[in-house]
C-alpha cells in the first residue's frame, strides 16, 4: 500500500544555504559597491553632457603639434613666380593636419598669416602638452640652383660663434643667430634623431632620386620644445622646379601624406 504523504517543505535556512562571507570579504564588498556608486555619482556630476565628455576623450588623445614656418611680415623663401614659403607651409600643414585628425589631436601653432616668434611656437606646442612638434619649411638654401630636401634634429652648438651661425640654415630676418646653451630640448635629441630618421625614410619615398639629408644643428625654433621635435625642408622655393612642384595641390597631398605616415609610424614606436 503506498501510502502519500504531502511533503511540508522545511523552511529556508539562509544561513546554510548562502556562501558563508567572513567579515573582511563583506567589508571589501560593501566598500566596492560605494565606490562605484561614488564614482558613477561623479560621472554624472563632473561629466554633465557630451561636450564635457569629447573634452575629458581629447585630454588623452596623443596630440601632433605642427608649426607653419615663417608667417606676417616674415615670408620666408620667394619663388620666381612670387609664391611665399609662409603660404606654402601652412597649406601643408594644414594638408597634414587633415590625414591625422581622426586618430590624433592636431594642434597648429598658426592657423592663419601672422608672425610668430620661434618661442611662441614651442611654448603653444609644451602648452598643449604635444607629444611631437613638426616645424615646415620650404626654402633651405640661398642658391636657385639648389633644390634638396632635409630634415633637422636639434644640436647644441659646439663650435664657434661664426661656425654655428653659418649652418643654421635659416636665420631669421633680424639676424638673430644666438644659441642658448640650457634648452630645454637637449634632452629629448635622441629621439628627436630617431623621429628625424623616421621623417628621412618616410620622405625619401617621394623625393628620389633625390637625396634627403638629416643633420643636426643648433636651431632656435626647436630648442625649447619639451618633446621630440624637428624641423622638416621641403626643397626650396626659390628654385623655380620646387616652386612648381611646391604649388600643385597634388603634389602637396603626397608630401603631407609622408610626413603624416612618418608621424604615425614614429608615434606607434614611442614608449607610453
Ligand atoms: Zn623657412
């Protein structure tokens, strides 16, 4: 005979069945769930909308300074046929700026035709905390016949007074040729060097046969960047070859796009 006898279900003991926690698991526990409600209570409130948050994104974005040379009064280099190197770096730099946009914020020391002082265009490069600054100049010598590209790391003077500033190869309109010892970018020369060589490979590629030289000199431009930085020649302006060249917007693009896959490539290497 089978006999059915309702179960009455015995009464949950929680105590048996949830994990025993000893008292300092519960006290991480506890101090874990304040802190994220602490810290999504700060979201909200520090970070009140999208513009908040585009800004804190862009704070710890690598950024790319890029300085248009010469601007103002100050021209630069003259082509045969009247265009200014000023106009052709900032078309580049701006050309440049473009293709790293999307993957770096770009920061340009001139945006428009004005002059600037070498000092205000690394001080607006170590202001934006710029991991790398590029300086553009397109007239690297005082002969027509010349037309070479180069590349400049900075290098403190080691000669004479007239020796240095006979290798600067753009001294500026007031003569200025003096070179502070103490500059800031002494540190940063061997990987300036590196991003140098960097910028010589990359620029080669469209350059050839022609050859792209690195040196490294005593520039005023770059000596108070506190981050890797060099100055990059593109030709010179005054030799009516480069000066054609200089003004197809073609041939810009494949120029800005070499110095911008240099930068990348320089960047991608560069410890963190
Ligand atoms: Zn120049």
């Amino acid at each position: 005979m089978l006999s059915i006898i309702a179960q009455v279900p015995k009464p949950i003991n929680r105590r048996q069945r949830l994990p025993r926690l000893t008292e300092s698991k519960m006290a991480i526990s506890r101090v874990k769930f304040i802190t994220s409600i602490a810290l999504s209570l700060l979201i909200c409130v520090a970070i009140p909308d999208a513009y908040a948050k585009r800004k804190l994104f862009e704070a710890q974005m690598t950024v790319v300074a890029i300085d248009p040379g010469h601007g103002g009064k100050d021209s630069g280099a003259r082509g045969p046929n009247g265009t200014l190197e000023k106009a052709v770096t900032l078309n580049l730099a701006r050309m440049i700026a473009q293709q790293l946009d999307t993957d770096y914020r770009v920061v340009l020391t001139r945006d428009d035709d004005y002059a600037l002082e070498h000092s205000d265009r690394t001080a607006a490069a170590n202001h934006a905390r710029a991991d790398i600054f590029i300086s553009l100049h397109s007239g690297n010598s005082f002969s027509q016949a010349s037309n070479r590209s180069a590349v400049y790391y900075y290098l403190p003077f080691q000669g004479s007074a007239f020796k240095a500033a006979s290798e600067v190869p753009h001294p500026s309109e007031d003569g200025e040729t003096a070179v502070r010892w103490n500059s800031i970018q002494t540190k940063h020369r061997v990987t300036s060097k590196k991003l140098a060589m960097q910028m010589q490979a990359g620029l080669t590629s469209i350059w050839q046969p022609q050859e792209v030289t690195v040196r490294g000199i005593p520039m005023l431009v770059l000596e108070g960047a506190d981050m890797p930085a060099v100055v990059v020649e593109i030709g010179n302006l005054a030799n009516a070859r480069a000066e054609k060249q200089l003004t197809d917007s073609q041939y810009l693009l494949k120029i800005a796009g070499a110095i911008a896959r240099a930068i990348t490539a320089f960047l991608a290497q560069k410890p963190q």
